[in-house]
C-alpha cells in the first residue's frame, strides 16, 4: 500500500457544489427565527465564513448585535438546512467535473481528500452528502467555520487532523487547497500551502491570477488537469 503523503482540501460551495437558491432560503428563515423579523438583505457569500455573513448580514437588517446572535443564528442556519434536505437534491447541482475530479483523485496513490469550508459543519456535511460527494472525502478531519478561526488557520487544523487520523504529518507544501475565490487564495498564502484556484465561483481567472494563486483553472471538467495540478503542487515538499 502506498504512504499517505498528499492532502487535497476542497473549498465546498461554488467549488464543487452550488446550492445558492438554498442557502438563500435557509437564511431567510434562520434570521427570522433569530430576529423575529423578515430578512431583507443577505450579505455576500462567496469566500466568506458563515461567522463573517450572520455578522454583516445583521448589521446590513439594523439588528444590534449581541454575544447571543451568533450562536442562535448558527443553530437556526443548521435547522433550516435540514429542513431543506430534499431541496438540496432539487435545487443544488455539483459544479462540472466535480465528480470526476474527487473521483480521480481518490485514486491518486498516497492521497487523502478532506474539505475546507466557511460553512458550518453540518451544513458541509449535508450539501456534500446530499449531492453525493461525500464518499470520496475524509470530512473527520475537515477545516470548517466556527465563529473563532480565520480560513488560514482552519487550514492548519484540517492539516493537523488529518496527520493524526492517517499516522503522519502532511507538512506544507503537501497540502493543496482548491478553491474559487481572491479570499481562499489569500487564506493559502498565509498558510503557505499550494493553492488551485478554479473561476467557477463570483472571481474571474485573471483576479485569481492576481491573487497569487498557484495554478488557475476555468473549471473542473479537465479532470487530468486537476489531478496534475495536485501532483505537481504537492512534489515541491
């Protein structure tokens, strides 16, 4: 059996999936059982954590903030995403070549795939479950919101997990994130850990160029381009 020595991590929402009309859904009702009152403006999404939206999205609805809003909104999000179970397979679409691309990697040898998201965990889980991606990713050792550390620093906790659940460190230059936004590439870049940046969210591929991602594409139907993209990152080490 080959060593496990390559960790790929999938950024979830515009990466591999787009479940946006539900998202939209489930805020709404989030912030009206947080609030009591109808959401009239949602705050944007792309490359932000969950914690980062509620915030702004409370701020953008004359909510005054209080240490309890956090943690209310987080339970109601997770409610209302649960209760929209069935929508996610009705509405929500895994991106092009998404499947293919954690297929083929799944098959890289010494390979472990796992995610690093804004979003909640059980909503991660539930997007990706859902929509049938979740076989192929080890989401015991994902990176994932929760209201105190940056991206970067979810980075390294996914980093550490996954070394202890498969019996080695996976150092920094073995760990590529894959991603579709300005903020992930930045998030990378602190880490100092190889980034994949793909334009298939609200970011161009000239931005993501900008940004200082290590490798760009349009999209994920390429499926040998990804696989040789994580390749080529993840041999630098």
């Amino acid at each position: 059996m080959p060593t496990t020595n390559r960790l790929v991590l999938w950024n979830v929402d515009h990466t591999l999936v787009d479940v946006g009309r539900v998202t939209r859904d489930a805020y709404a009702a989030a912030f009206r059982h947080t609030t009591g009152r109808p959401l009239v403006r949602l705050a944007p999404t792309p490359g932000r954590t969950e914690s980062e939206i509620i915030f702004e999205t409370l701020a953008f609805n004359d909510i005054v903030t209080t240490d309890d809003h956090l943690p209310a909104f987080v339970a109601a999000l997770t409610d209302a995403f649960a209760a929209r179970r069935a929508d996610l397979t009705a509405h929500g679409r895994v991106l092009p070549g998404a499947h293919d691309a954690v297929t083929a990697l799944s098959r890289l040898p010494g390979t472990v795939q796992s995610v690093l998201t804004g979003s909640i965990r059980p909503n991660a889980e539930l997007k990706l479950s859902e929509l049938g991606l979740a076989g192929y990713l080890d989401l015991e050792s994902g990176g994932y919101e929760n209201g105190v550390y940056s991206k970067a620093a979810l980075l390294e906790i996914a980093r550490t997990r996954a070394g202890e659940r498969h019996g080695m460190a996976f150092g920094e230059g073995r760990t590529v994130y894959i991603a579709d936004h300005p903020r992930d590439v930045q998030a990378a870049r602190i880490a100092r850990s190889p980034i994949i940046a793909v334009a298939t969210g609200s970011a161009t591929a000239a931005e993501l160029r900008a940004a200082g991602a290590d490798a760009v594409l349009s999209d994920l139907t390429d499926t040998d381009a990804v696989v040789r993209a994580v390749a080529r990152l993840t041999e630098t080490e």
